[in-house]
C-alpha cells in the first residue's frame, strides 16, 4: 500500500476526477427510481465512494429523492479497534443524514447468533476455519448483506450496488473488472444478489487519489480521516472488504478482518498493531494462534461428524470438553483485554446447542458465564438449522474444495434448472458457472 501522503501534501489528483465521479454518479442517480446500497466496509476505497455520493446528493438538495442505503457488515469478531471505528462512522453518517434532511440510511449488519463465529466454533464445535473449509465469510459476511439488500429489493423490484472496486488494487480485480458484461448505464447485473445491478464508480481511481483525496476533504458526516489514516498506518494493511460474493478476494492477511482469523499463518494487520504500540492486542493474538494449533490436535475432535459418520483419523468437531474449555478460555482473555468478545445471545445460543447435543443440565455454558460475571439467557429464539447446509459443510471437510464455490454453484443450479430450456440460458448458465470458478480461483490466490 502506498502511504506517501501526509495531510496537506501536494496534491497529485487527476485535474477534476472527483468532479467527473461525482458527475457520473448523478447521472446514474437521477436515471431511475431504484434505491442505491452502498456496500461500505469503512476502509479507504468505500469512505471515498460513500463521501462521494454525499456530496453528491447535498448538491442535488430537494431533487434527491430516491433512498441510498450505506450499509457496513459487521462480523462480531472484527478487530476490536476497527469495529469501533467502523460502528462510529456508521452513527456519524446517519447522524448528518437525519440533520441534512436526505433520504440516506446507514446500517450495520451483523450475523444473527446461529451464523456467528462462536455459534459455531463453541456451540456446534466447528474447528476454526481454513482455506479449504472456510464456512466464516458465507455465514458471518455474504448471508447478513445479502439479507438486507433482498430486504430492500423486496420492497423496491430492484436495487443498484455501489461497489468501492478499482482495477489498480491489483492485476486479478483488473482483469475481473474487464471481462464484465455492462448495460448502456455502465452496470452489470450481479450474479448472486436477484435483482441487484452493480456499478463500480471509483473504479478508475489510483491508491494515491484515493488517499490524496481523503486527507484533502472532510467527509460531510464531519470529522477527518485522520483516525482511517492511522488505522492503515498501523496496520498496514488493506482493509477487508465487504463481501457480497465471490469475485471479491478473501480476507484476512494484511487485511482488517476478524480478530479470530485462522484461514492466514499470519495476521499481519493485528501483528502491525501490536508493533505501533496497541499491547492490550497481543493476547487476542495468541489466542487466534491457539485456535489455530488446537483444531490440528485429534484430541480435541471428536471420531464422528455432526452427522453421525465416523471420521478416521478424529476430524469430527470438538468434543464438548473442549468447546467447554474455548469458552472458559475466551471468558477470561475478555477479563485480560476488557473488551467483550461474546455478547450475551451468542453465549445463549452456545448454551441450546450443548443443550441439544450433550448438556443434560441445560446450564453448563450459562453457569460458566456466570462465573465470569456475564448474565446470558437462553436463546429464546427458534433454532433453526440447516440440514442441507450441515452436511454440504461436513462433505467439504473431506474433499479439498472451495465451500463458498460449492455453495454458488449450487446455487446457480437452482436457479437456472428450472428455465434452463428458455432460449440462451444454457449458455448463460455455462458463462455463470465458468464466472464463478473463476472468481474462487482469483480468491484463493488472494487468501
Ligand atoms: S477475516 Fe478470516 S475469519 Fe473473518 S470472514 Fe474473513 S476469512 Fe473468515
């Protein structure tokens, strides 16, 4: 990444691209009458699309009509620091959408407790994920973003996505972004989300303007972007994006992901954040790193699958004096570092599935909060699970495929099969389903 600005610098902006962006973006706004979600992860490229389409409906004033919705997906187990910022930037822009009177909404989404991280790496004892069984970026990131925006395409037809994209982030997302099929308007119909268009307004852009432009301009929510320009610093990383499908590289690396992310040997972002001084880090660092031993460990797994199926060498999920034991282990890094790292349902979700699956007390997880001063309740909510989703997932433990490629694909299976003798939608089913084993190969380049 390169960091060679400070604030004040000699700009090195294109003369006017702000001014051409903006220009485009109103163009694409006043066009039509569906809604605008702009996928805002918080990072640079999102915060300079998101400040954009500020300022370009401040100048549009009582002719912005139509609602932008700037949502954010949280992971619940995001670096801490970077979850306070990101949920801070999401109450300051809805704090200046309401004070400027325009039809803007920005939302944090998150998994519901069934879909976090410790659900199912302590509830159901699903070993921390890998490459080859990466069952967090579907639950924790696609399914919470991907519930929203069909909410709003439920209630409008249709949606348009503002995606913070640019081919100079890298030779691959070039090459993606160059084989797209586009409309007159410069979208291109989004693979996973119904009726969702996708544009990629920024996609011009250099790293330099990026940061050139944000440290020369406030955001119109107020403040700066000194605190964004810091995280990077600190970090220096990328930011993870927010996930909509699979054309967009993986997180972790040197990227904002999740505090708990074992899919990399290495977190580089959290190691660069211990380095420039944030110590109460370090012990959230060792205990990603023990996750990362222990799910190696046949000890700890129990010899049969979730499903029943005996496995050889151990590779069922953890046994139950295990999850036992991550929890109590969690319960106190949460004392160590005083931040919380489990909310209360999640810790009430954990507690109905060893109910389910081998808690006759029905209290072992609750009373084990409790020890630790937390007062969580049953999950009230029903449990649903997903048979179907279950065994796809334990199948994938023993085949080294891709789990999000498998899912879209089947996806795509379902919904092409039945008109799959319309005319042209056998080829277009072949395009998709070549799209999207490219898209996963691109992705595991990136993890
Ligand atoms: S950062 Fe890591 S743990 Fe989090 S969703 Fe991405 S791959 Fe999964």
């Amino acid at each position: 990444m390169d960091m060679r600005f400070e604030p004040g610098e000699s700009p090195l902006e294109r003369d006017g691209i702000a001014e051409k962006t903006i220009s485009a973006l109103r163009t694409l706004y006043l066009r039509d009458e569906r809604p605008w979600v702009v996928a805002f992860s918080g990072g640079k490229d999102s915060t300079l699309m998101a400040q954009l389409v500020c300022n370009m409906l401040l100048e549009l004033g009582s002719r912005a009509s139509k609602p932008v919705h700037i949502v954010s997906s949280d992971t619940r187990v995001e670096a801490p620091n970077v979850e306070e910022y990101l949920a801070g930037a999401i109450r300051r822009i809805q704090a200046f959408a309401e004070a400027s009177d325009l039809p803007l909404f920005a939302r944090l989404v998150q998994p519901e407790p069934d879909e976090g991280f410790w659900g199912q790496l302590i509830g159901k004892g699903y070993p921390s994920p890998t490459r080859w069984f990466r069952w967090c970026t579907s639950k924790m990131k696609i399914r919470p973003m991907r519930r929203h925006i069909e909410e709003i395409t439920a209630h409008h037809g249709s949606v348009i996505l503002l995606l913070g994209s640019r081919r100079s982030e890298s030779p691959e997302r070039a090459k993606r972004m160059q084989g797209r099929d586009l409309t007159d308007a410069g979208l291109n119909p989004h693979h996973e989300i119904p009726n969702a268009l996708a544009a990629t307004p920024i996609m011009e852009w250099t790293t330099d303007e990026v940061w050139e432009h944000l440290l020369a301009h406030a955001p119109p929510w107020g403040g700066d972007h000194r605190a964004l320009y810091d995280l990077y610093r600190q970090a220096e990383g990328g930011e993870c994006p927010v996930i909509l499908d699979l054309s967009q590289p993986s997180c972790g690396g040197n990227r904002f992901g999740c505090w708990t992310c074992t899919v990399v040997k290495l977190d580089k972002s959290m190691q660069g954040f211990i380095d420039s001084g944030e110590e109460w880090m370090r012990p959230l660092n060792a205990f990603r790193d023990r996750l990362k031993a222990v799910r190696e460990l046949p000890a700890w797994r129990m010899d049969r699958r979730r499903s029943g199926a005996l496995t050889e060498r151990r590779q069922g999920p953890f046994t139950p004096e295990k999850r036992k034991l991550i929890l109590e282990e969690l319960l106190q890094l949460e004392e160590k570092c005083g931040k919380t790292l489990i909310n209360d349902e999640e810790l009430g979700y954990i507690q109905s599935v060893w109910a389910r699956e081998f808690d006759l007390s029905g209290r072992a997880a609750l009373d084990l909060a409790q020890q630790y001063g937390r007062r969580a309740n049953r999950w009230e909510s029903a449990v649903t699970v997903n048979i179907q989703d279950e065994i796809l997932e334990e199948l994938l433990v023993d085949n080294p495929l891709d789990a999000e490629l498998v899912h879209s694909l089947l996806r795509l299976a379902y919904d092409y099969h039945p008109n799959l003798d319309d005319y042209g939608k056998k080829a277009e089913f072949e395009r998709s389903i070549c799209n999207a084993v490219e898209m996963s190969m691109g992705t595991e380049k990136d993890a």
